[in-house]
C-alpha cells in the first residue's frame, strides 16, 4: 500500500490498462512472462512530482524515487507482467505516443522482441501547465479547437491514457489473438532547422507522410483514404499540415471517391 501511496497516477493508469489491453488480445497475461515481450510508453509530463514536492521533505518516502520517475512507468509494467523485453518511456512532446508505436514496430521487425505493449498516458494535474500553454499562445481561449477552420485559435488539452498489443501479424493469426487493424508502416523525422523551434515544417512533414507511405508497400492503385490529423487548432499549424498532405497523398484525386478523408 505505501508503494502503491507513492506512484505517479500515471503509472497505476497503464497498469490497468496493459491489463485490459491483453486481455482484449486474448492473451494470458502469465503466459508472458519472461518473453521477449517489450514496453514502449509515450508521455511528457512530471506533474504528479512537482504536485508532491509542494508539500516538502516529509511527503517523500523510500518509494518516491520509483514511484515518480517517468522510466519505471515502462519499468513497472514489465516488473510486474515479467517481460524481459526491451521497458522504455519516450518522450517526444506531443508524438510521444506515436514514436513509441514506431519504435514498437521496428523491435517487433527486428526479432528484437516477439510482442510489444504500447502505451500513451498524459494526466492534467497541475493548473500551471494551462497557464504556461496560454502565454506561450497555443491554447484556444475560446475552449474549442477548430482544427482547419478559418477560428482556429489553438488546442483543448485532453487526458486520459491508452494501450495497444503489437504483434507480428502471423504470430497473432496463429495464437487466435484478437486483431483490430494491422500497422503496414511506420516513419519519424523532425523539423530540423525550420523557422523557429516549434514552428512546423511543410517540408519535414511532407518527406515523413511519403517515407510511411513508401514502407507501407502500398502498390500504385492502393490508396490512403483517411487521415488522422495532428490538428493543432492553431493558424501556424493546420496551414502547414494541410498543404504536406496534399503535396504527398493529394495527386490524381478526382470526385467523391478519390477524396481524402480527415
């Protein structure tokens, strides 16, 4: 119980949810153990420790170094469940989910690891974190974000936390696991030296979407026909995203079913 007093929410979130998640897999979670099953965590946020800290010297205990420390959120779940697979957190800002997914995949394509829990966890604790999203000019102060919409002002904040089983596709037909969709492929770059350091790049991201694309193996008739935007809100970001996809997936589409849906 006092360790449990100690954690971060965030690591008793993805807990419970790689729980839940193997299960939706139909998968044993004992049966894991000791697998070359890998955890990969996106998350950016410390709020629960700089929470703690307010209260001084007397609030931190033996289990406080564990029970704040971003890396054992990965940690943890593979203490727990016995995985010996690669156990990291990622932090890439707002993408944190999704490089994690990325790296997921490529340890699964390696034989680095035979199964890959993948989680995304963000907790609002704090009420400063608003304050420095709104000084800094991305937050909506209207509370609405209309991502690619002539208001466009800036993002909501969202929290909550979630978890996917990643397997090769052949091992999850051949252990009758559950599948919900297959990943066909999976890029990451950065802005490099664009015209600010958290000013987007049309380039950057345009050179991404087309290198997912390329190691999808999508032949020429095969089309992308949704996309889940980033969709900042913000009259810098939606601009950009828009013109990189339809610089790369925008070509020859003609009528409704050539449209691309977002």
């Amino acid at each position: 119980p006092r360790e449990a007093a100690a954690m971060d929410p965030q690591q008793r979130l993805v807990l419970e949810l790689t729980w839940e998640a193997l299960e939706d897999a139909a998968i044993v979670p004992a049966s894991l153990r000791g697998s070359r099953t890998a955890v990969f965590v996106g998350t950016l946020r410390d709020d629960y420790t700089n929470l703690l800290y307010q209260y001084g010297d007397e609030a931190v205990t033996q289990h406080t170094m564990a029970g704040v420390n971003r890396g054992v959120i990965a940690g943890r779940v593979s203490y727990h469940l016995g995985l010996r697979g690669p156990s990291l957190t990622v932090d890439s800002a707002q993408s944190s989910s999704l490089v994690a997914v990325h790296l997921a995949c490529e340890s699964l394509r390696s034989g680095e690891s035979t199964t890959a829990v993948v989680a995304g966890v963000n907790l609002n604790l704090l009420a400063e974190n608003a304050t420095t999203e709104e000084r800094f000019g991305a937050l909506s102060p209207d509370g609405v974000s209309y991502t690619f919409d002539a208001r466009a002002n800036g993002f909501v904040p969202g929290e909550g936390g979630g978890v996917v089983v990643l397997k090769p596709l052949s091992a999850a037909l051949a252990d009758g696991n559950r599948i919900h969709g297959v990943i066909r492929g999976t890029a990451v770059n950065n802005d490099g030296a664009a015209d600010g350091l958290t000013v987007p790049s049309g380039t950057a991201q345009e050179q991404l979407i087309r290198e997912a694309h390329r190691r999808s193996g999508l032949g020429p008739n095969e089309r992308v026909q949704y996309v889940e935007l980033h969709g900042t809100g913000t009259p810098v970001g939606d601009p950009v995203e828009a013109a990189a996809l339809g610089a790369a997936l925008g070509a020859d589409r003609t009528g409704a079913d050539g449209a691309l849906r977002v």
